[in-house]
C-alpha cells in the first residue's frame, strides 16, 4: 500500500517482482506526478501550502495552530501531535525546523516529475482510493476554502478524472472506491472506509490463473 507519492513505489514494485506482489493498494496514489497537468497544478497551488509563513515554525504550539487551521481544518487536531513529533526538529531556540533537508526535498519533488507510471507493467489485482478533494475546501477559514477549491475546480479536478480514466485503462481489474475527505486527512476522516475497503480486498480470494 502506498499514499500520494508511494503510488511510484508500489507501482513499479509489483511490475518489477510480480512474483513477489500480490496485490496493490493507492491510497490517494493513483496518479502519475510527472502528468504535465500534475506540474501544471503543483506549481499553481495556493501559497500557504507551497511557501508556509515562517510563523508557522515558531514554535511546536504555532505549527500547530496552522496545520489545524489551514492544512487539516476537518481533522480533530489531537492527531497532529505524531505528525509534528516524527517530521519535524525542534531547535534550541524553540523554532522548527524540517527534519528532511531542502536538498532532499528538491531531489525528490525533481524525481516525481520524472519518474512516469507504467501502469501496464502490474499484472496484480488493484485497489485505488480517491478522496473527494485534494484540499480541504469545507472547512476553515471561508476565504481559504474558497481559494482552495478554485484551485481545486481549475487543476486537481480535472487530473482526477483523467488519472481514474488512465488506472481503468491500464490496471487491469482495478477496484476504485471513492471515499470522503481530502488528500491530507482521508486516512483519518474516513479511516472506517478505508480500512473496511483495504481488508476486504487484502482478503478476498486470489483470481484464479
């Protein structure tokens, strides 16, 4: 199983050791990074995903009080501790810092924009689980939801539907459950979906030969 950009992972893995892959589950992941459409999106996305203010990093109470207010403002805020504990450092002073470098961060948003999907290669049974939205555009601030869902309406929409079409084309007997919530908190907004989804088609017979 892989979320967002894991989907280059469990792609290539089970098209590489189809011996030693059963079956395949996108969480969120189902799309190919390096669609021109996808960079076209990534580059457009609002701000305050791509260039958070460096308040946010004032301290472990300020991030977060963003990360609740602007990136998971649908999500019981008590979830974030783990998150902000295992991604990021704080420092003497107080402020945070990412524990991955910014020359980490580069190479990898560099390889996702190369490495294309070669969907055709998998010859596993897949499951693919999309949220409804990237961003969350129902809860919070109301001018940040408006801005996300135009972002949203104008890029991530349309790559949606093209990436479904694309798996339904290429994955052959490919499963797709649509399922509440966003890109960045689904995992936890629709946990009982997802883990419902997961554990029957993790299950269920293999097809035969």
């Amino acid at each position: 199983a892989g979320h967002s950009m894991g989907g280059n992972e469990i792609t290539a893995t089970a098209g590489i050791h189809p011996g030693r892959v059963g079956r395949i589950a996108y969480l969120d992941a189902a799309y190919d990074w390096a669609d021109p459409s996808f960079v076209t999106a990534f580059n457009n996305v609002p701000p305050v995903f791509s260039a958070p203010p460096a308040s946010a990093w004032a301290s472990l109470d300020a991030a977060r009080e963003f990360l609740q207010t602007v990136w998971w403002p649908g999500m019981d805020g008590s979830r974030l501790e783990a998150y902000l504990r295992g991604g990021l450092v704080v420092q003497p002073d107080g402020t945070l810092r990412s524990m991955m470098s910014e020359s980490v961060v580069k190479a990898i948003t560099a390889s996702l924009f190369l490495e294309r999907r070669d969907y055709t290669a998998v010859g596993c049974p897949a499951l693919a689980i999309y949220p409804e939205t990237n961003l969350d555009v129902r809860h919070g601030d109301a001018a940040q939801s408006a801005t996300n869902l135009a972002w949203e309406q104008e890029y991530m929409a349309p790559f949606r539907t093209a990436s479904i079409e694309r798996v339904r084309r290429e994955l052959s007997g490919v499963e797709i459950v649509n399922v509440p919530g966003t890109h960045l908190d689904f995992l936890f907004t629709s946990r009982e979906k997802v883990v419902a989804a997961m554990r029957r088609f993790l299950c269920e017979p293999a097809p035969r030969s």
